[in-house]
C-alpha cells in the first residue's frame, strides 16, 4: 500500500515516466561507450585480455588503411553534404510553392527509396555500375558512344556510384525535414513581402532561408553523422570491404574489418573511439560556427 502511494504521487511521478528512457540510455548507450573506451585500450584475444595502454592508438596513427579509410569518409561526407542540403531544399520549396502539381504524388516518388533495404539497393546499384556492357550505365555510355567503364574498380567512378546511390536513398528525406521547417513559416510574412514588391529570391534570400536555420543546421548536423558512420551502403556496393585498393573502405567498413573479420576486437574499438572524437569534434565547430552554442542575450 505504501508503494502504490509512493508510486502515484506527484513528486515520484514523474521519474516513473523518464525512468525506461534513462535505463534504456544508460544500458544501450553509456555502458557500451564505457565499455568501448577501456576497450580500446586493451589486446583482446580469445581467452585472455591484456591492458596495453596508449599503443593501440599509436599503432592507428601509422596505420596507412585506416587512414585510407579517414579520407574515404571525409570525401563521402562533404560530397554528400555539398549535395543533400541544397537540392532537397530546392524540392522543398517547389514542393511549397504553387509551381507543382499532384505534390502528394511527388512527395511519395521521392521518399520511397528510404524505404528501400539497403541491401537491396545496394545489391541493385552493383549491378548498375557493373563494368560489363549489360549495365545500365555502361549501356547509357553506349548510347552516345563512349567505351564501358569499369565503375567500381577506380577511385572517382566508385565514389560517384556512392554518391549516387546516397543520393537516391536520402534526398526524400531531406526533403521532407526542409519541408517541415517551411510549413512552420507563416504565410503573412510573404504576403507582406509581396506588398513590398520583393522577388522570389528576395524572398528566399532574406525570408525562407534564415526562418529555416535551425531545420538547416540539423540536417547538416545528421548529414555529417550519416556521413562518418556510412558502412552498409559500401559493403553492399562492393560486396565486401575488399574493394580495389580500398577505394570503398569507410571508417566503420574499418572497424567491421579489424573488429569482427579479424577478430581484434581492442584495435576496432579504438578506430570506434576515433570516429566519435572525430565526429564530436566537426558538429562542435560546425555548430559554434552556425551560432547554434552561443548564449542567448538577456
């Protein structure tokens, strides 16, 4: 009886509430990250286990795959946000505009290859980009007389076929957050603007694209994650992790490989405790660069 009342008074309430959501974070995130952290500084084998201190991650700084891997990851992530916040935008606003028809219809065609496995898409686009003369791509370069190339086994077409396959599966989605953010925008604010006379880029210029920041920021801030973490669509593309001297090799395809093909589990978790440093590292500058981190005034 004094735990039913303890349990449905005001003040224990509300920790009832949040109680799943800090168990399920600590169990499924801070145990891991700890986990990981002391990890990485160990040789894990299969009976045994051995504090080693620092040398795993003096042995990633001399270590030419990963660093392979760094670049990769670094080229995918700014190539895809060079390409995912612009044009989801442009969508996004002819989407909100009056320009298009059976917006519904168009809204669906571009946010069903999220929906997509990425095995099977990924399974799809290989086929695509196939050096044979049977793929799709190679049969367009045919059209126009161009030779076949051999897409996945050179450096620039590979990660144009990444980059295309990225593209397909996540501007819908994009598009749909940039979405979001202009239905929030009140519709007087350009009729005031039509009043003054300004133009469609005035108004983008001066109106939409501030309002929208923050729906800007974030989507530039998942853009940068996705980027880092991106594995699967690689693995799938290539069909493994051992593509042409590395030339599909991502940070995380990194740490799969060492981790669970190699079987060396502390040097994977100091790639894992990189990448995180890394990835904390480029959304701390890009946000105190947006303005996101500074203080209010009062």
């Amino acid at each position: 009886m004094k735990f039913k009342k303890f349990l449905y008074s005001q003040k224990t309430a509300p920790y009832v509430f949040v109680l799943p959501f800090i168990l399920s974070f600590v169990i499924f995130w801070i145990y891991p990250l700890v986990t990981a952290i002391l990890m990485s500084f160990q040789d894990i084998g299969a009976i045994t286990t051995e504090w080693v201190g620092f040398s795993n991650y003096g042995k990633l700084l001399k270590d030419r795959v990963f660093h392979t891997a760094m670049i990769n990851s670094f080229e995918y992530t700014v190539f895809t946000c060079a390409l995912l916040i612009p044009f989801p935008l442009l969508y996004a606003v002819l989407m909100d505009s009056r320009l298009v028809k059976a917006k519904g219809v168009w809204k669906a065609i571009l946010y069903m290859p999220a929906l997509t496995s990425v095995v099977i898409s990924g399974t799809l686009f290989r086929l695509m980009f196939t050096e044979y003369k049977t793929g799709q791509m190679n049969m367009l370069l045919a059209l126009i007389g161009m030779a076949p190339v051999k897409w996945l086994k050179n450096k620039w077409t590979g990660e144009f076929a990444l980059l295309v396959l990225c593209c397909w599966r996540w501007t819908g989605v994009n598009m749909l957050y940039f979405l979001s953010g202009l239905k929030s925008i009140g519709t007087e604010i350009y009729e005031s603007a039509d009043i003054d006379g300004a133009t469609s880029w005035q108004k983008f210029r001066y109106l939409t694209w501030p309002l929208i920041k923050p729906t800007s920021i974030y989507v530039l801030t998942i853009s940068i994650y996705a980027g880092l973490a991106m594995f699967l669509e690689s693995f799938m593309l290539w069909a493994g992790n051992d593509s042409p001297h590395n030339i599909g090799l991502t940070i995380v395809g990194y740490l799969y490989k060492r981790g669970i093909q190699k079987d060396d589990l502390g040097y994977a978790c100091t790639v894992g405790v990189v990448l995180m440093v890394i990835a904390l590292i480029i959304n701390f500058i890009q946000l105190a660069w947006n303005g996101t981190l500074k203080k209010e005034e009062s």
